[in-house]
C-alpha cells in the first residue's frame, strides 16, 4: 500500500477520533507516522503536533457551533499548560529515541485504563478544585510539549470530575486545552518541522481534518461510553504493540 493511500486511511482515522471523544487522536497519530509511514519517533511527535493542532481547531470550531465550549474555563486551563508545553517541546529533541517510545507506550496505556474506568467525582472546595485543575493544565501541557499528543484523552476526564462539565462541555472544552498546548509546543519546534516529509504530512493532515466533522457527527449517533470503550481497547492495542518494538 503507498504511502500516500496509509496516510489518508491514518488521518481519517485520527480526524474521527478527535472529533467524536475531543481527544485521542494524537494517541494513534505517532505510532501510525511511526510504523506505517517510517517518521523516526521525533519527526512522529512534531508532524503529530501539527495534524493535531489542525484537526482539534477544525473540531474546536464544530463543537463551537453546537455551543458546547466553555470558553473562559477552557482558557484557564489550557494557560497553565501554556509554559509547560514550550519547555517539554524544547527537552524532547535531546532525549533518546528508545525513551520516547517507552514514555509514548505508558502514556497510550494509561489514556486506554482512564477510558476504560468509569469516572469518579472530586471532592474539595471551590479552590481545592481550581489548584487541582490547574495542575492537570499544567501536566497536560507537558505531556503535549514532550510527546506531541493533544491530551484530550487526560482533559476529558480532569474536565468532567474536576470541574464537574457534562461530557459535551468537556469534550468540546478539551479541543481548546488541545489547540493552545499545540501550539505552544510548536513554537518550540519550528525548525524542525521544516524537515518534515509535506508529501505525507499534507494528506495526512488534510484526512483528519475531514475526519473531524464525520466525528462530531458520529458523537451525536452512538454512545459516549461505547466509543471509549473501543476507542480504548484499540489503544492497548497499541501500547503493547510499541512496548514489544521498544525493547526488541
């Protein structure tokens, strides 16, 4: 199969998963630059951040439409992970390769056992709850700057149990958090993206953000839940399947 044909059916697959769970996307994004289109992991992390940033602005101004962005909270969050998300962008061009497919790895499976368990309520006063969600920003924007995934799959969840959003809110939400960490991180990384393969990234980028849209439809037609649960189960899939390659 060309490369051109996988990059197509990967960003489909990653625009669809954005736009239905408002994360995750980026989760399949670098092992699929990875192993099916030959990125070495650092190349994988900058051109996931750019068809992340894209796709989430295009799911961002879909969830927009639909009223189920909270902006002034969304803001709040994201801007803790703002620093962050720069600084770890910075760091992940001089660690090993090996390192950051073992982080990757953790982060995949972790994101597929939050998905899986259901969601627990917080308890804490009004101020216990904005430290509490500052400090998820401030992590999600790490892991964004480090491993050029969005963290929608870890925002959702802070969203909902945190800060108590119903789980359209939250979902439509953690597409901003996206946005602002990718970007953030992206300015860290300019030079580098000019080395990218654009033959692929293009196409790549262009399937995920029309995936997207077909994703926010599917969000309206099949159960939250349901999907997680999938959506999940194919990112165990994944963690053991970069793990095995990590230290093989």
């Amino acid at each position: 199969m060309s490369a051109l044909v996988l990059a197509l059916v990967a960003g489909g697959v990653v625009g669809l998963a954005l736009g239905a769970l408002g994360g995750g996307g980026s989760v399949l994004a670098v092992p699929a630059l990875i192993y099916l289109l030959g990125f070495t992991p650092a190349e994988a992390t900058t051109a996931s951040l750019l068809i992340v940033t894209a796709t989430s602005l295009t799911a961002l101004y879909a969830h927009a439409r639909a009223g189920h962005v909270r902006w002034k909270a969304g803001a709040a969050f994201a801007a803790a992970g703002v620093l962050p998300a720069a600084l770890a962008g910075a760091a992940a061009a001089r660690l090993p390769q090996a390192a950051l497919t073992l982080a990757f790895a953790g982060v995949a499976a972790l994101a597929a056992i939050r998905m899986l368990r259901p969601a627990a309520a917080v308890e804490g006063d009004r101020e216990v709850r904005k430290g509490r969600a500052a400090g998820a920003g401030a992590g999600l924007g790490a892991l964004t700057g480090l491993l050029g995934v969005g963290g929608g799959f870890l925002a959702v969840p802070a969203l909902v149990t945190v800060l108590a959003f119903e789980m359209r809110a939250a979902v439509g939400t953690s597409l901003l958090v996206i946005s602002v960490n990718s970007l953030a991180s992206l300015a860290t990384r300019f030079g580098a993206a000019g080395a990218l393969d654009w033959a692929v990234v293009g196409p790549f980028t262009a399937a995920a953000v029309l995936g997207a849209w077909d994703g926010k439809r599917l969000a309206g037609k099949v159960s939250g839940p349901r999907l997680q649960r999938l959506f999940a189960f194919a990112l165990l899939a994944v963690a053991a399947f970069m793990l095995v390659e990590a230290v093989t």
